[in-house]
C-alpha cells in the first residue's frame, strides 16, 4: 500500500476532534497548544511507537499493516464509514494512473425502475454526486436537473451554491455537510478523477460552508434518513429516504424518497404530483412539448429527455460528442 499526504491530513483531522475525556485520559499535565490529543496519546491507544505514528501523519512512504491500521482506527474512535475511507486513501491516494474514468451510464432496467416509482421522488447518483437520472416527481421536488448546464448537474454542487437549496431544507446546513462528506468519501476512491477535483475547487472558492466541511475531513455514508423541507408550492414535508447501492456498479446509488402513508407530507407529495400534471396539461402544445422534457419520468433510451434521449456524463455535452 502507497502513502499519501492526504491520508496523514485525515489523521490529523480526526485526531484533533476527540478530547482526552473521550479516550479515558483524566487530568493530562500540560497545556494543548492544538485542538485534540497529542500524537504521543493516539500512538500509545493504537499500540505503536510515537515516531511511527508521527510517521504516518507526514505522509512518509512506510507501509502500515492492516493490523496496525485497524488499531489507529480504535484509538481515533473512527466509524465503520470513516474506516472505510481511511482504507481507500491510504490504497488509492498515492497511485500514479492517470487513466480517465469509465463514462457513467444507466441501464435501461434501471430507467423503469424510475418509471415504476414515479408516485415518490427517486435520484440515481453517480461518482462526485452526479445526478444521473431522476423520474418527473425528484424534478418537481428538488430542480430541473436536466434542463440544468451539463457541468451542474451535481447534488452537493446544487446543495451548496442554490439559494433554492437552502430555502427547500430546513436543515438546510446539516444537508449539505453530508452531501459534502459524500464527495469526499468519492474523492478517497477516485483521487485521480479530475472533475471531482474541479468541483471541488469550484465549490471551496463559492462556499465559505464547503471550506469548512472540507477542512473536517467529515465522510457521509448513511444509507438511510429523513429530511425536512418546505416546498414553495405544497408547503411542509418529512420524507424519509433510502440508499440503495447497486450490487453491478458500486459508483451509483439509487436514493428514493416516500412519506408516511396517510400523513399530511404524503398529501403534500400527491398534490406536488397533481400540480406538476395541472402545469404540463394547461400548457400551448409548444409549450407542453419543453415541459414534459424537463420533468417526464425517464423512460428506456431517455437518460436525458433534454439532451434528445442521450446519456451524457456531467463531463460531456452533445456538442462534445459531435466535434
């Protein structure tokens, strides 16, 4: 396993957040010139010596066991998910192959699934958050992911930089921090993929919020939860949401969003539904012709329907694969 400067930032990062009354440590002699334990602390919880563990932390070409890892881990109190991440960087940041990434692509079965759940919001995301499709009610709810510019069409980047984001979460804050840590956890697996990093470098120099997620070195990896939100058009909801990792494509997550039956958020979801119906059907035939493109469930072929029934990466514009 290669090393990296990135996985001794992590390190430090989670280093600094536990206090010695997390860890057992009772009136430590001496002042903390830094936020967290000492390094001399973590390195006797994890059973090593002080200078390997300060080793790890400068990103010096050494090759930990699993075992050794496993124990770092315990000794910074880390989750399931950020042990994870802490594998992938320590794995994946110090490779040298600069070979571009696989285009991301949907399978049509997967298009009907959308279709099938066209009663209650559903996203599939890609690597870096990518929205890569979505049926009409996720468009109705959240924006009009395909009428948006190629190069938007990306969760956390809505999340962070959409006032309208921020005016539809009402925890609006906490939202977005997890979005930002599911970046991240993509970025340990893909270090190399250049329009992540594009993202976010755009998102940190917009984003005083993302300077600060990002410096945390926070990692998302819920599979399920609720959010609350206020609709312009329907007015409150709590919807609850689930993950679904696909079992052929560890890169994309189908995310599906339902209410309580019978509770006033399921009413809410059935009127955005009726609403969103009113405004294609009350449309000029031109008029209904744009509307259905931008928010029709994406049936088999139409990944898309704006871009003419074209799967196109965020990376990629019809132009783009004309030239």
């Amino acid at each position: 396993m290669g090393q990296s400067a990135e996985f001794g930032k992590f390190l430090r990062a989670m280093r600094s957040r536990l206090k010695p009354e997390d860890v057992g440590i009772v009136g430590s002699a001496g002042a903390r010139r830094v936020p967290g334990l000492r390094r001399e602390e973590i390195a006797r919880l994890a059973d090593v010596s002080t200078d390997y563990y300060t080793r790890l932390e400068q990103g010096r070409n050494i090759h930990p066991s699993r075992a050794v890892l496993d124990s770092v881990a315990r000794a910074l109190r880390l989750d399931a998910g950020e042990q994870a991440h802490m594998m992938n960087l320590i794995q994946h940041c110090a490779e040298s192959s600069r070979s571009p990434l696989p285009v991301q692509a949907i399978r049509s079965g997967l298009r009907q699934l959308l279709d099938a759940v066209g009663d209650v919001p559903a996203l599939v995301l890609g690597r870096r958050t990518d929205v890569l499709a979505g049926n009409r009610m996720a468009f109705l709810l959240f924006a009009d992911f395909p009428q948006l510019p190629s190069a938007e069409r990306n969760l956390t980047r809505w999340l962070v930089l959409d006032p309208r984001a921020r005016e539809l979460f009402l925890d609006w804050k906490t939202v977005a921090a997890e979005a930002a840590g599911a970046l991240r956890l993509d970025v340990g697996r893909h270090p190399n993929d250049a329009q992540a990093n594009q993202l976010v470098g755009e998102l940190a120099v917009r984003s005083e919020h993302f300077r600060q997620w990002w410096a945390g070195h926070r990692v998302a990896t819920r599979s399920a939860g609720s959010v609350r939100l206020h609709h312009p058009e329907v007015g409150d909801l709590e919807l609850n949401f689930e993950n679904l990792v696909l079992p052929d494509d560890a890169d994309q997550t189908l995310r599906v969003y339902s209410a309580q039956p019978g509770s006033p958020s399921a009413d809410a979801l059935a009127l955005l539904g009726s609403l969103g119906a009113d405004t294609r059907n009350s449309c000029t035939p031109a008029q209904q012709d744009q509307s259905i493109l931008s928010i029709r469930p994406l049936g088999p072929g139409a990944a898309f329907p704006s871009l003419g029934g074209e799967l196109l990466p965020p990376s990629k514009t019809k132009d783009d694969l004309q030239r």
